[in-house]
C-alpha cells in the first residue's frame, strides 16, 4: 500500500482544520479553534461559505481559546431520524466543555440552521471501556448503513487506539431522548509508529464498503496539549476481520510527509484498487492545509 501526495495547498481563513467531508459540489471542512462550518467548492477547494454554529465573543483573533472550545474533531455525513440528510458534528470529549455537538442540515440549497447536540450522555457510556488511565478522546468518526464509528485517539500510548461501534439509528434516537442507551461495542488497534511515539487515529470516512482512516503522530502523551509532529498514515480497516493496512504518507520523490493529517475523505475511484483522497490538516498554530493524495493498494 502506498500513499503519495499530489498536492498540498493552504486553506486560507480556516483556522486548525480537524475533519471533512464531500457532499456532491461542495467540500465541508470544521477546525477545533472554530464556531464555524466552512463549505468549500469540492474541486477548487475555495471557501464559499461559513456556517454559525453558536454565537461567540472569543472568535477575535481568529482561534477560540482551548479552555472552553468545543474542540470539534468528528464530522460524519448521515440521515437524521427524521429523514434530513446533513452533518454530525462531534466534540472531542477530553474535558467537560468537549461533550457538545451540532446537526447541520445539507439541504439542496445548502446549509441550513445547525441544531445543538448533547453528547454528555453518549460521552458518559463510552468512557467505561476506555483502558486505564486513558482520557476520552475523540478525533474521528464515520458511518456505515448501519453502525456509527467513533475512534478513540490515545496519545503517547500503544495499547488505546479504539473503535467504539455502535447501532446509528439507536444512538441517534438516544441522542434525541427518543431511546435507551445503545449497545457499545469496542475494538482495539495497533497503529504503525515514527521513532518510537505511536500513532493515533485522526480521520475516518466510510465509502463502498471501504473504511479509510488516517492516523497521525505527535511527541506528547497528553490529550490536550499539543506536541512536535512526526507525520502521518493513512490506512484500511476490515471491520469483519479487524485487519488493517497502513501506509506512511509521503512525496512523490519518497521523502516522509511531517504534517498532522486530522481528516480524510474519498474524492474518487481512480482504479479497483486506486483512490484520490482529500486530507485536512492543521499544523497547531492556526494554519490549515488541503492535500490531495493517491493511495493505491498493491
């Protein structure tokens, strides 16, 4: 398996993007310093609009402070219960003020109103089955018809890289006060590693049957404070036989890419067996990135 940049540009006015997903024309991009969803033209990758999600005064200089932003990592396109297609937008979960999320509805027309989603509760089932001493902490999720994939990114560590599955109808109905409480579902993964400091999931997405997933390394073993980073993967995951495949993503001339991939999605289908990927990612000053990227499998 291979991973090859074609090209990496700056996102101009997007601060820290963490997650993204293409929905027909348009490119949907969130960043963790931001109380924004940015939508971009999927193929020129310009911003052409920008979202409210709550209204805020510490937006002045661009980022909002870490202490108290929702720290939005997830993004996952699906339908909502009640038949509209839009976005899932997810909070981290790694402190208190992390437990919020949103529901954008995609109409035809474009973005409509976001709606406040409370993941206090569905955070509160998850943290059980996290190993010892591991902090929630969620940078990635996807969805397949039928479950809801969230992905546990535990840094400095080898043995807490987890998926949590969980029933997408139930969980959202519960979300909505409409449920019990869903069933939850753990599976652990050994992610590849750089220089000793193992990686940790960052981006997932869910396309043909297929789940593409990136993983990213930093030199920090805290879930909030950022560390040097060391590069990036990305990979396969076979849900049935909880096998993967992982490939350091590189340059053309071979040489290691050293940026922080936080979020993945499929442009196309090149071959059976060739994909062109667009990554996001944040380089932790405030700076954005979209890179295109061919993975190919052998």
């Amino acid at each position: 398996m291979t991973a090859t940049i074609l090209a990496e540009t700056s996102i101009a006015g997007v601060p820290s993007a963490s997650g993204v997903e293409i929905m027909g024309p348009s490119a949907y991009v969130i960043g963790d310093d931001a109380p924004l969803l940015y939508q971009l033209d999927a193929h020129t990758l310009a911003v052409t609009g920008r979202v409210p999600l709550f209204e805020t005064t510490a937006f002045g200089t661009g980022r909002l402070p870490k202490a108290g932003k929702p720290d939005l990592e997830c993004m996952a396109a699906l339908t909502w219960p009640d038949g509209r297609a839009g976005l899932l937008l997810l909070g981290s979960g790694s402190l208190p003020t992390r437990a919020r999320g949103w529901f954008v509805p995609t109409a035809s027309a474009g973005p409509t109103a976001p709606e406040p989603v409370d993941l206090a509760p569905l955070y509160d089932l998850l943290r059980p089955h996290l190993p010892a001493g591991a902090v929630l902490n969620l940078e990635a999720a996807a969805t397949s018809a039928t479950e809801l994939l969230l992905f546990q990114r535990t840094v400095g560590r080898a043995d807490a890289a987890l998926l949590f599955r969980l029933p997408l109808a139930g969980t959202l109905a519960f979300l909505q006060g409409q449920a019990a409480a869903p069933t939850v579902q753990t599976t652990p993964f050994a992610l590849p590693a750089i220089d000793g400091s193992p990686a940790g999931f960052s981006g997932a997405t869910f396309v043909d049957g297929l789940l593409f997933v990136t993983a990213s390394v930093e030199n920090t073993t805290d879930a909030v404070l950022d560390g040097d980073v060391l590069g990036s993967f990305v990979g396969l995951v076979n849900l049935e036989t909880q096998q993967t495949a992982f490939a350091r993503l590189a340059w053309h001339d071979g040489r290691p890419y050293r940026g922080k991939v936080e979020g993945l999605a499929v442009r196309r289908a090149v071959g059976q067996r060739h994909w062109e990927l667009l990554l996001v990612t944040d380089d932790d000053q405030g700076g954005s990135t979209a890179v295109l990227a061919e993975v190919d499998i052998a």
